[in-house]
C-alpha cells in the first residue's frame, strides 16, 4: 500500500489566480491530492515527524509551456541550428529527451509542440512515452502546414498543388494531437510593426478548422499582424500563436469568443539581448517587445484567456529556462505572480486539454506540483532553482 504524503509548505499558488495561501498543508493519497488545508489548520498535525517540512518553500501546479520546439535546441550556433533540421529520428531521440528533461526540471510538467519538419517529436511521444521520468504530456501536430513558397518550411510543409488544406488536414496521421498551420511570416527585426500578407484565406482556413474539429483536433495558428488574426480568430481557430501587432480589435475578437492567445514575448528580449549592440535588429526587438507588452496589458483587461509559451528552441530560447523569463514580461505587463502561474499552469492545462491532471492544488485532483525555495515574492526567479518535482503523487528525481 502506497505511503499518504504530507508536505508543510510556508506558501501555496493554487494555479487558478487566487491569492498565495500560508502554512499550508498538503495531504496526498493514492497519486490524488486527498485535501489542502491552509493557515496551520487541518489534519495530521505539521509537527507530525511523518509530515515533511516545507516551510521556507512554496508550493505550486505543474507548470505549462504551450509553445515549444523540441527537435531543435536554443543554440545560436547557425551551423548547429542547420544539422539539426536535418537530423536521422535515431539521432534526434536523445536530444528530444534531454530537452524534455530540461523542461521537467524548470518545473514544466507539460508541452505543446509547435511542430518540426520531420514530424520527429510526433513519432518520439508516440514511440518513447509515457516514461516516468519525462514530462506528464507532450503534445504534438507531428508537421505544421504552410502555403506554398511562404514562412514554414523548417517545421512543416506545403499542400501539394490541386489539394486544398482542409484536405490535407483530413487525411494526415491520426496520431497527432493537434492541427498547427502558419498564416503569416515572421515579424521584422529590421521594419518596426510591418505586416506580411496573410498565408490563407478566411473560407480556406474556415474549412481547415472545421476539418480538425472533425478529426478531433484543436488548431494552434502561427499569426502576426491584423489581418492574418482576425482571418485566423474569424475561422475558429483555438489559439493564435505570437500574435504580434494584431492590434485591439482582435483582442475584443479573442475576448469574445475566448480563443486562447499564446504570446511568446520572450522571444524579442532573446534577440535583443543577442543582436549586436546598438544595432537596427536590436532597437527593432526591444520595440517590438515593448509593443507585446502593451497588448498583454490590454488582452489581461479585456479577459483574453491568456496561456504562457515561449518558442523554445528558437535562437537564444533554451529549453526550461524560458518560462521563467516570459513569466517575468507578463508581470511587466501588469500580471500578479498567483496571475501569470494561472497562465502558464490552469489556462495551459485547458488549451491542452489536461486539466483533470495539471493545473490545479486542490483536493480531487492529481498530485502534480513543483516546490520552489523561498515566498512567492522569489517567484518566478526561483524556477531556476525548483527543489522538488512531483508527479502523480511520486517525486521525481
């Protein structure tokens, strides 16, 4: 018979925006959180030798990271970055793991592929999990979709010509657990807030989504610039991925019909930080962040369901340590910390539809939570240094 767990923890973030509790006590029985009573009250009693002792630390949901590439690193090494676009699956494996584990000992118990071209992160999840060391979900599309002779091609491919998407949809792998389709190019770091055309047409992209929602899948949409959103957030589509310089009408769009936004502004501070200094391309991605920011603001009080991503794997995005940075620009943005956890925790458990096992502390649900040392004041600087992982009620080491 499996041993009750029983932690005292100095601090709880629940992961649903409530504020942090104190002197908490957490009761876990059968892989299942069997109660949380906070303010010293409850039963066993925390001096019980049986209990362990958390008190300096604080308690929170396993995290979420809603945009990641896992086939690829955040090396800035453009040779290396080359090899691996083009790495044998045999190969792929070990780096695909490492990463994942890298992602678990941040405390990110959950990911969403955004896709690679060889759909080797598909056949990994398929072929390697679940395992109990590794993350509890690793969701995949396998490939993104593209129109043809536009932005893609690193991770997915084109419609072949004569065949529409909505087709391609429909008869691609049944393994895979959503739909990514790219519909606009990349932002500029050379022309502030300029705008590429959209990849796909709102009817093309209408029957898309509704060939996924067919098949089962939800669709996530690469999208920057206004009309490329709103084509995308017109047709139903369940997320818009980066969403940089979609302005305030898409906004009060996605707040309507509650279509998640994953943001990944992250990934301007990573080039900026990395561009030459004083150069256009850095002036450009801290403007660009800047404007992200502003969105964040407007999206938090607009009541857009927000979730935290952070396009891991991309130059300067390492894997795991990303999140901790994207949680401190949405508390730029004006996010309180128990805020920003319920984006990267309860909302990312929605999206991925895994909230019955990630995103809550309560009674009822699975154990899964991080420790981290220190208040919720060292948060989220103290993801850096997460002191326990558990998993299903099972620490994992």
């Amino acid at each position: 018979m499996e041993i009750p767990l029983r932690l005292a923890a100095g601090w709880l973030i629940d992961g649903t925006g409530s504020p942090p509790k104190r002197d908490v006590l957490v009761c876990v029985e059968n892989g299942v959180i069997a109660s949380v009573a906070s303010g010293g009250g409850g039963e066993p009693d925390p001096r019980d030798p049986l209990v362990t002792d958390l008190a300096r630390c604080t308690v929170l949901p396993g995290l979420v990271d809603c945009h990641v590439h896992l086939a690829m690193s955040g090396t800035e090494d453009a040779q290396i970055r080359r090899r691996q676009l083009c790495l044998p699956y045999d190969e792929a494996v070990p780096l695909i793991r490492e990463r994942l584990l890298e992602h678990l000992a941040c405390g990110i118990v959950a990911v969403r592929d955004g896709g690679d071209g060889a759909a080797h992160t598909l056949r990994y999840r398929i072929e390697r999990l679940p395992c109990p060391d590794l993350p509890v979900a690793v969701k995949s599309p396998g490939t993104a979709w593209h129109s043809p002779d536009r932005y893609g091609k690193l991770i997915g491919k084109a419609p072949r010509e004569g065949v529409s998407l909505a087709e391609c949809i429909s008869t691609s792998s049944a393994a895979a657990d959503h739909v990514k389709i790219v519909n606009s190019g990349l932002n500029s770091l050379r022309e502030f807030g300029r705008e590429t055309p959209p990849q796909f047409g709102c009817e093309e992209l209408a029957r898309a989504v509704a060939a996924a929602r067919k098949g089962g899948w939800t669709t996530m949409v690469h999208a920057n610039g206004n009309v490329p959103v709103r084509l995308a957030v017109e047709a139903g589509c369940d997320s818009i991925e980066h969403g940089f310089f979609m302005g305030s009408e898409n906004l009060e769009r996605m707040a309507e019909r509650q279509t998640y936004w994953v943001p990944t502004a992250f990934t301007m501070k990573a080039f900026a930080a990395h561009a030459l200094s004083g150069s256009r391309e850095a002036e450009i991605s801290r403007k660009n962040l800047d404007h992200q920011l502003e969105q964040l603001r407007r999206a938090r009080e607009l009541g857009v369901p927000v979730a935290t991503g952070t396009d891991a794997g991309g130059p300067g995005i390492h894997h795991g340590k990303a999140l901790a940075e994207e949680l401190k620009l949405f508390m730029e943005a004006g996010f309180s910390i128990q805020d920003a956890i319920r984006c990267a925790a309860l909302n990312g458990a929605r999206l991925l539809g895994i909230e019955s096992v990630v995103g809550e502390v309560k009674a009822g649900r699975a154990a899964t939570f991080l420790v981290v040392p220190g208040p919720p004041d060292a948060l989220p600087g103290s993801l850096r240094h997460v002191e326990r992982v558990y998993v299903f009620g099972t620490r994992v080491k």
